[in-house]
C-alpha cells in the first residue's frame, strides 16, 4: 500500500536560453525529442527527452525549457527561468498531488495547492495530444522541487520518443554538491519516506527507481574530476546520470555529433560547459 504521496524522481526541469540551440546538442548527442511545444499563455516553450520509467504512473525525462515571451511569465516562472543554465527544479511525481502538497506543507515548506492543467500540445500535422495533471510550482527548499500528477502519462510513453540512436535507457541519478550532504538528504529522506544511504561525503535517497545523490566538493572532484564548490548553507544541481544500453554506442554518437567527451572508466561524461550547465554522465545499465 502506497503511504508516501511521492512515488518517483520523475523529471529534471532544465533551464536553457536558446531552446534550437539545446534541442541540436541533444541530438547531436544521439537523443531522440518530443516535438516542441509552447504554452502561449505562459511564454514558455520546451522538449522533452522521454525515457523508461521505473516506476508505474510516472515519466522519466529531461526538459528542456526556455522562455519565448517573458512578458508572460508567471513570477515563480520568470524567477525558476532565470541566472545560469542547468537543473532548476527537481520534479517529484505523486499518486495524489493535494496529498504531496498538504505533507510538503506538514513538513514545513511553503508549497501552494495544485494547479490542474489541460491543455492542447499539437504533435504533428493536423494531430494533437492534450495532456492532462495537477502541478505544484517549484518549492524553495536546499535543492528547488515541484511535484506533478499525471491523468494520461501515456503520452509521455510513446515508444517512437523513447528510442535513442545513443542507447539511452532511463535518468537514473541527479547530482548535487552539498558542504554537508547529510543535513541536505535529510530533507528529502523526509519528503521521500525513505532512509538515506552513504556517508558523510556521499549519500544518496530515492523514492523509487531514480536517486538523488549528494557530495561534498572533494568528492566531486574525485569521483568526476569537476571543480565546483558549494552553498555554505544550502546545495546546488550540478547534472544528472542517464543509464545506456551501449557505452559504444553512445560514444559513436557524441564522437560523429562532435560532442566533447571524456571516459571515467565505466562512465562516459560530458561536461556543464558543453552540456548547457550540467554535467551529464552516462553509465552502461544492466536493466
């Protein structure tokens, strides 16, 4: 029986200024993209890169998100779309967003009811889908999350979107960099219902299939060779890993797209100044 309202990690809303420019590096990357589409009321325009879900009812994606119009960006949007690129939301997905929202309110954030959406996403020519979920807007907390409801996450799933020339399978973890990871993943082993994992330098906590993991700076460094420093008082998305079938053919991809790439052993990384502020690591999966 389902008592944690949130079920999954289920996508990272990834701030880019220029949306063309991001959706070519995707695909010169070896990832296939949904179709764009653009919220006219809201000024906003994205592409989706839909993977495999772990977990029943949720997505597994990243988004690519940009402003078009910022004359009609609701304030959270204008704030969330705004600074740096790179992870600007950690996107939780729930059986019952009122549920998340009233235990996200319990456990001391600030997170306003739902907004309920439906709305037409035209696909092709003369074709259109019309998704329909319960959003919450991004939450201030140590690391920024929402929280979404699918009512047809079908359309998330559609099996032409979610073959990629580079193998890829899932977003398996999100990273961060914390000075004190511990204090920061007890956040969200509360919001998650689960316990943590690790120690003092790296931890991580998932609530079903996709983790997120925490570092200090030095184990940054060590583990991918990234020179980031963190908060003093809080932490900071630094990218994400994606699970392939194929670390072959992933790297055919990223060398005929001209992609710069660097192997860490059993992990293929591209780095936050080529990949739109994140560091992108892939890792060959067993699933």
């Amino acid at each position: 029986m389902q008592t944690q309202p949130v079920i999954e990690i289920d996508h990272l809303l990834t701030y880019v200024r220029d949306l063309d420019h991001a959706a070519t590096l995707f695909r010169r990357m070896g990832f296939t993209l949904s179709p764009i589409s653009r919220i006219e009321g809201m000024g906003i325009s994205n592409h989706l890169v839909l993977m495999h879900p772990g977990v029943p009812g949720a997505g597994n994606y990243i988004e690519l998100m940009a402003a078009h119009d910022r004359a009609r960006l609701p304030s959270v949007m204008a704030q969330t779309l705004s600074g740096g690129e790179g992870i600007k939301s950690m996107v939780l997905s729930a059986a019952d967003a009122h549920a998340a929202q009233a235990a996200f309110v319990a456990q001391g954030f600030n997170a306003d009811p739902p907004v309920h959406v439906k709305r037409e996403w035209p696909i092709g020519p003369d074709e259109s889908v019309f998704p329909e979920f319960d959003v919450l807007l991004p939450v201030d907390a140590p690391l920024v999350f929402n929280c979404c409801r699918y009512f047809n996450v079908e359309l998330y799933l559609r099996p032409d979107w979610m073959e990629h020339a580079n193998s890829a399978r899932c977003l398996r973890s999100v990273l961060a960099v914390a000075a004190e990871p511990q204090r920061i993943v007890a956040t969200f082993a509360s919001v998650f219902g689960r316990p943590p994992i690790g120690g003092p330098d790296v931890v991580r906590v998932s609530p079903g299939a996709v983790d997120l993991v925490l570092m200090t700076p030095a184990a940054l460094r060590e583990r991918y060779g990234l020179d980031v420093s963190a908060p003093d008082q809080g932490a900071r998305y630094i990218g994400y890993v994606i699970e392939v079938a194929s670390l072959e053919r992933l790297t055919a991809c990223l060398a005929q797209g001209h992609v710069e790439q660097r192997s860490l052993g059993a992990a293929v990384c591209v780095g936050p100044d080529v990949g739109l502020g994140n560091l992108i690591v892939f890792e060959a999966g067993t699933s």
